[in-house]
C-alpha cells in the first residue's frame, strides 16, 4: 500500500439571490451573464468573493446535487425553447463561465452520484490531489459551495471561524464539515480497494 496521507481541504460557502435585479461585479468578463441559470451565476459569485485567495487549480471537479435538474426542469416547462438557455441544461458549462471569468484553461470533470455527488466529488479529489491543486465546485438550492484541497496529510476540511454552515439537504455533507472521519474511513477504505 502507498502513502496513507490523504488530502486536506478548505470549504467556503456564499448564500446568493437569483434572480438579480444588480448588476453583478464580473458583468463585464462574462459573455451574456444575464443569460445564466442560477447555479452558474452562483458558481460565479462564489469565485469572485469567497475564493480570490485559492491558488488556481490544476484541476476543477464540478459537483452539484441534483446536477442541471432544475435549469432542465424550467427548460422542458418553458415556452421558448432557445439554445442559449439549452445550453445551461449542461453542467460543465457552469464550470466553463468560472473558467472564462479568471482567464484559465484547466481541466474540468463534472461528477453525478445523487445523492452522493458532494461524497463521491471528495474521495476522488483524494487521489487527484496527490502534489495538485484541486478545486470541488457545487450549488445546492440558493448556496455555491467550494473546496479546495491544501495539502496531504489527514483527511480534513476546514470551515473558516465563524462561518455557520449552510443549511444543506445533504446530512453526510453536514456531518463531514462537522468531522469528516467518516469520510477518511471511506476514503481510506476505497484506498486499499484500488491498491493504494
């Protein structure tokens, strides 16, 4: 067996309003931003005022409970059926909108394992994060949330002080912000399950 050491991670979350009748700060770097579905708009709120200080990620993980159910939902229920708001039904194009807002170019996974999205979004950052800089991007309901792993060593994530944790319908995710050794056993388990 390898390395014991896992990764350890920082969690910010921002409560967002959607829709929005201000103009956001990041207007002008984002093509048709008032044509976003909430969670791209939320992603990018997140980006520009929780996450300035992460260091730009080698990789980003997209992983949002429910994926693009609710832009689809309001998609098929709408009457104009237009491919400006089909492609919002595409959950790497969330991702895309923080990759044009910060002028990168990095490699983007989008995971879907409902209802363990967030869950399964952690473990395999796990193994990813191995000497990489690895950003976790989600929304659930009106809450972007991001991880961003910070270095190996024990399984962790840390909240910064002061920060109430957002009211997620995911009650692992809550309980892994509160400890996250349930998440190390898991983690460490599927470690030995892939041999490393």
């Amino acid at each position: 067996m390898r390395s014991s050491a896992l990764a350890r991670f920082q969690f910010e979350f921002l409560r967002f309003e959607f829709p929005t009748t201000r103009i956001p700060v990041w207007s002008d770097k984002v093509d048709r931003w008032y044509q976003l579905d909430a969670a791209a708009f939320g992603l990018l709120e997140l980006v520009t005022h929780k996450c300035q200080s992460w260091k730009k990620p080698d990789l980003i993980l997209g992983a949002s409970p429910g994926g693009s159910n609710d832009t689809d939902r309001a998609f098929v229920q709408g009457s104009a059926f237009r491919p400006a708001k089909f492609v919002h039904t595409l959950p790497n194009i969330r991702i895309s909108v923080v990759l044009q807002l910060m002028s990168w170019q990095v490699p983007v996974i989008c995971l879907q394992n409902d209802p363990d999205t967030v869950e399964t979004a952690l473990v395999e950052a796990t193994f990813l994060a191995k000497g990489k800089n690895v950003w976790i991007l989600g929304v659930e309901g009106s809450t972007s949330f991001g991880f961003v792993s910070e270095a190996a060593g024990p399984l962790s994530i840390s909240v910064r002080e002061g920060s109430a944790i957002p009211p997620f319908s995911d009650k692992r995710l809550l309980s892994w912000l509160l400890d996250p050794a349930g998440l190390e056993l898991k983690t460490r388990q599927l470690s030995l399950v892939r041999g490393q």
